[in-house]
C-alpha cells in the first residue's frame, strides 16, 4: 500500500478549527484527546493531542468501558495499574449510580472458554472476552478519525466505512502492509500505531494498527468513496 508521509504539527495548529474531528460537522465547542487522558497514569505526558470536537459527540462515547477492556486484555504493569486504579474508580463511581458498567464488564471479561485436546478432551478453562462492539469501536473509530486528521491535515469523511481485526498474525500479504506502514502517533507503554494510505480517482484507503498497553492489537481498515470531482 502506497503511503502518505506523516504531516509533523503541533496539536494547538487547528486550535482555531469549529470542525468535530467525531462527526465532521461544524460547530465544535470543546477539545477531546485523540487518545483518551484517562488511559494514562499520572503525571499524564505533557504531549497528549486533542483536536476539536462536539461535546455531546464526545460524551456519548464510552471511554471507561473501553479502558477497561483495554487494560483486562493486558498483562503489563502499565495495564494493571490502570485497572487497579482508574478502572476500580470507574467502578465505585458507577456503582454510585448502579451497578451498570461492573455488570456489563462482568458480563464481558468472566465469560469462560474451554481448552480441548485434538481428541475433544476437556484440558482446562480461562477467561474469554466478548465485548459490547457497539459500545468498543465507536471509541476507536474516533481514536482512526483523529490520527486521520493529525497525521494527514484532513478529515475522514462521515460516510468512511471501517473494517476491524484484532490481535491478527502478520503473514502474508498483512505482514508486507505492516512493514510498509509508517510509525504514527506514539505514547511509549500505553499505544503506539502505524498505519497506511492509498489513493485513486474515486477511493481513499487507510490501514492502522493500534497497539494499546504494549499487548491488544487492533487493526482498522477504512474505505472512503471520494466525490466526484467538479467540472
């Protein structure tokens, strides 16, 4: 996949943008972070990126439910301290109002997964992951649709489809896009990204993978059909 250079700037370059980097509307009347402060650990790093936005696009989004997924599928230290701190917050600050996200994480990360032999014996059992995706990749669309805009200046346009992969194997054809992608965006322990860009007369492209907690990777493949141009 062909592949845009990386648009070096500094976040505060567009401060003067009305444009949701959520939704592409006008009208932004806040500033959201491209990733959300609250996957970090204090002292947050001085360098976090935001980009306009919609309140209420920004608040309709479920950051603790994805950071706690995020963090659980993660075996680090990193990952571990943001559940032992951050996420039981979230918790006790939702139990407050009920029970809901510690149900619904309950639901998501106890679900157990049987191991089998070849011959079909029981060797054991671990705990599974099945995520509310209406819940999981409306957040990481936004994270796509930011570092869109922070490494390429412009906006995804509102009818983008995406396409998602989680933890992938690279062979193949996968492993040749990755090694051709450019390093994005990066926040040493908490995420890193690479992604890709390619473009005709009527298609943009975009791949990206986005590593969280050093561990959980998703990739992201987008398809924008690009207007007809003007005669």
């Amino acid at each position: 996949m062909a592949q845009e250079a990386a648009v070096k700037r500094k976040h505060k370059s567009k401060a003067s943008s009305t444009i949701c980097c959520i939704c592409g509307q006008p009208g932004a009347d806040s500033r959201d972070h491209i990733i959300p402060a609250g996957f970090f650990l204090q002292p947050r790093p001085t360098n976090l990126v935001t980009l306009p936005a919609h309140r209420s696009c920004h608040n309709r989004l479920s950051e603790d439910y994805a950071r706690a997924i995020l963090a659980g599928m993660s075996d680090t230290t990193t990952a571990s301290r943001i559940s032992e701190m951050h996420v039981r917050w979230s918790l006790v600050k939702s139990d407050l109002k009920g029970p809901k996200l510690r149900r619904d994480l309950i639901r998501t990360l106890v679900r157990r997964v049987e191991f089998r032999s070849p011959a079909g014996l029981i060797l054991g059992h671990a705990p599974g992951v099945r995520f509310d995706r209406d819940r999981m990749y409306p957040m990481l669309e936004k994270i796509v649709r930011g570092l869109y805009h922070y490494h390429t200046g412009r906006l995804l346009l509102p009818k983008t489809e995406f396409f998602w992969g989680l933890n992938e194997t690279l062979v193949g054809g996968l492993a040749t896009l990755f090694d051709q992608s450019a390093a994005g965006l990066s926040y040493p322990g908490v995420f890193e990204c690479r992604y890709g860009v390619a473009a005709d007369e009527t298609t943009e492209k975009t791949m990206w993978w986005l590593r969280f907690y050093d561990s959980v990777v998703f990739r992201c493949l987008t398809n924008t059909a690009l207007p007809a141009p003007t005669r």
